[in-house]
C-alpha cells in the first residue's frame, strides 16, 4: 500500500503525466449530489419553519450611513445589508411580533470605512449599545430574554468583537449587551473569545455579478496546479512572517515559490478569476482572520480549496459537506504541501470537483440580488430554524435580570 502511494507520487510529480493528469481532471464532471445527512440540508426551504420580526428603527442606525457610503454595498462585510433587505421582503418576515420566534435588529455596524475602503469599527459598540437600548424601551421583547430570542449581523473580522487586531478584539471581548444573543458572523475559530457558542458562521460577501462575468466555458482545461494569489508578509508590521496568518503564508511561499506545481503570487492578476478556473488547487490560507473571500472564490469556480487555517468554523458547516469536497492541511504542514496534493487519488479529485459543482454548494455561498432558493439569506434562516424551538429556560422570571447594563469598556458607555 504504502508503497503504491509514493509510486504514484513519483508519477505525478513528473511534469509530463502531470500536464496528462490536470488535461483529465480539467474536464467538467457530471454534478453529484451529496447524499444523506449534510449536503440535503442546503435545499431545506425556511418558509413555514419561523418567523421574524424586524424592529423598524430611525434610518440613522442603518440607511443614511449607506447613503453616506455606497462602498459598503459591495465589500465583503455587505451581508450586513443585504440580510436586511432580503428579510424585510421575505415570507419569514412577520410583522406581528408576538408571534415571533425571532427579532432582527437592522443596524449597519460595519459600515465606517477608511478612504481606502477598510471597515473602523471603533464606533460599533456604541452604535450597538444604542440601538439595544432602543429597542428594549420601545418593545417590549428584549428585556423578556435579555436578546435570546434576537439576532445580529456582525460580519467583522472579529464579529461582535468589534476591533480589527487580535489582541485587541481579545481583550474586548464580544459586546457584554450580546451575550445572549445569536450572532451571524464570519468569523469562525474554535475556542476564540469572539465564538460564541451557537453563533451561524456565514461566508463573506462576494459580488455574484462580478464573479460570474468572469465565467469560462466549462470544458477549460485546468492546466494550474495550485493556485494562489495574496499576501504572503505583511511587510509593513510583521517583516519575519512569524505572526501574520501564524506564519503559515509565509511557509507557502518559502517553500515553494520556486516550485512549478505552485502558481503563487502576490500580483493580482486581472484574469484571477479565469485563473482559479484553470486551476485544481486554490490555496485558502487563515489571513489576518481565519475566514477568507478565497474560499467563496474557491467554491463558485470549482477550485477544490486547500484550508489551511487550525480549528477554523467554516461557513454553514452544519449543511455543507466541507472535509469532502475541500483539502485540509494543518499549518505545521504547510512545507508538506507538495507531497500532501500530489498523494490524492485523482478518483478523490474527480469526486470533489463533481461535489463542487453542485448548484447548492455554490448557491449556498452567495448573497445574490433578487434572492435565490438556497443562497446564503436561505441558509442563515435555516441555520436559525434549527435552533427552534427556543427552550423555556430563555425567558426571564419577573424581575430577573441578567446582562449587566454598564459592564464592559468605558468608553463603549458614551451615547452614540
Ligand atoms: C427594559 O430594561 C431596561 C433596563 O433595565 C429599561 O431601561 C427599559 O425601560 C426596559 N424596557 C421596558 C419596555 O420595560
Ligand atoms: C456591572 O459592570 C460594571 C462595570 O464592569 C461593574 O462595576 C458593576 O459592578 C457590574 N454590576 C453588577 C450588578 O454586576
């Protein structure tokens, strides 16, 4: 056995039966279903299974800081957005709240960009705070369960963190108004302050038209080994590679750089979506935060992702199949990388990219206008319909309380 495989290796590695091999994994396959448990689960429809209610707030806390900032309609926190706009016209939408099972509140907290377009979150919290506050003086359910029985969009890099270094989201901590609330959010790493326990993970917002003005004809061969295209240092504060993405970016690229199954990069290419087309491998690296647009990228090209990122919460993972149709590589085992690619039977290749080109992988992984079955809106519903229904234990007794009003940084106390 053991020496069948580094036969095999031996095989693929020569550059001729290489260039043979990628001509047939290239070919589209036939799409395959995923059978039984995760894979069905994406076609669930929402409809009928809950209903939510969505507070009617001053336009302030969400649609004059649009108009202030049309590029937060396209960046990849935008689910924040359009989450809103979809529920506000969906059938799960109930505008009797007493017959809720769930309450949406619409604040746009991440959107405050840089002129270069990266998100400040510095006045979230207290934009957060003030919205809460809000909505428990003029409704009534809030303060039923201390929030419960609400959920938020917090598509920040450390969620409802809100800071966008590391430490420093550590140190916050998730906002102590959100305890007991559900949170949407991108960010997912096992055993972190900003994973709670029941948040849904989603995927970062990518531009469906955009990407699929990209599109090639499906029978493009995939002549790319592995493709990748990003930051390997981050130059300007991290020269060593030591912490930036764990140093696993940086073992990429010294490792094989010069290595020609690898087509990595820097440079961002103007064919970089064409090129993930042409690819068999698309490596997905944990960058400044685990999560990253390149899985998105990955899945709606076909591109089998290689997730390098330890103890990372995919998006959706309890409705997609991710260990069969992407690759797993520890970060201890980046300088194995070759070896870890080349050693998959091409039948485990050719089964994953037919995975991969199921419509409802990739629709699950898109916040499209209007609205499609099964996109990422349908998913968040289900992931919340699962969660149904709400255990007793939730609602407070009379007079019970249980967030602390005051606790958390100072400064997160001034009005917003
Ligand atoms: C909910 O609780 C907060 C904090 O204790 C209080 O300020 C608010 O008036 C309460 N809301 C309602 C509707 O009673
Ligand atoms: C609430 O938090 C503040 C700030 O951390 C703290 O001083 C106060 O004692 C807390 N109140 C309760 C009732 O725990």
């Amino acid at each position: 056995m053991k020496i069948w495989r580094w036969v095999f290796v031996g095989l693929v590695c020569s550059a001729f039966l290489l260039r043979i091999d990628a001509v047939e994994l290239r070919r589209r396959q036939p799409t395959e279903r995923i059978s039984g448990s995760a894979g069905d689960v994406l076609e669930d429809d929402p409809v009928g299974r809950l209903k939510v209610f969505v507070y009617e707030l001053p336009s302030k806390y969400n649609k004059k800081i649009l108009q202030k900032d049309p590029r937060c309609l396209t960046h990849m926190f935008a689910a924040e957005i359009f989450m809103h706009r979809f529920l506000l016209s969906s059938p799960v939408r109930t505008l009797n709240p007493e017959e809720a099972d769930w309450f949406y509140t619409p604040v746009y907290t991440t959107c405050d960009l840089t002129p270069n377009g990266l998100p400040l979150p510095f006045k979230s919290p207290r934009m957060m705070r003030s919205a809460i506050q809000l909505i428990s003086s003029n409704w009534p359910y809030w303060n039923r369960t201390d929030g419960a029985d609400h959920f938020f969009v917090v598509p920040h890099d450390f969620g409802a963190c809100f800071h966008y270094q590391e430490e420093k989201a550590i140190e916050r901590g998730i906002l102590p108004m959100l305890q007991r609330a559900t949170l949407v959010q991108t960010f997912g790493q096992r055993n972190h302050v900003c994973l709670k326990e029941g948040s849904i993970t989603i995927p970062p917002y990518a531009p469906p038209q955009k990407m699929q003005a990209h599109l090639i004809p499906e029978k493009t061969p995939r002549s790319i080994f592995v493709y990748f295209r990003g930051l390997f240092y981050d130059v300007g504060n991290d020269p060593e590679g030591g912490y930036y993405a764990r140093g696993a970016r940086a073992a990429v690229w010294e490792n094989f750089k010069d290595n020609p199954l690898f087509d990595i990069s820097t440079e961002h290419p103007t064919t970089y979506y064409e090129d993930m087309q042409r690819a068999v491998f698309c490596l997905c690296p944990l960058g400044w935060a685990p999560w990253s647009p390149r899985l998105v990228e990955a899945v709606i090209f076909g591109c089998i992702p290689v997730i390098i990122a330890d103890d990372i919460v995919l998006p959706f993972a309890d409705a997609i199949p991710w260990e069969d149709i992407g690759v797993f590589v520890d970060e201890k085992d980046v300088p194995n990388l070759d070896t870890i690619l080349t050693s998959i039977p091409p039948e485990v290749i050719l089964r994953k990219q037919r995975l991969l080109a199921n419509p409802s992988m990739k629709q699950a992984m898109l916040f499209p206008q209007p609205v499609q079955s099964g996109d990422a809106f349908h998913q968040v519903l289900n992931g919340l319909a699962r969660k149904l229904p709400h255990d007793t234990s939730i609602y407070l007794k009379p007079g019970e309380k249980i967030l602390n009003w005051t606790a958390g940084p100072v400064g997160d106390l001034k009005p917003w």
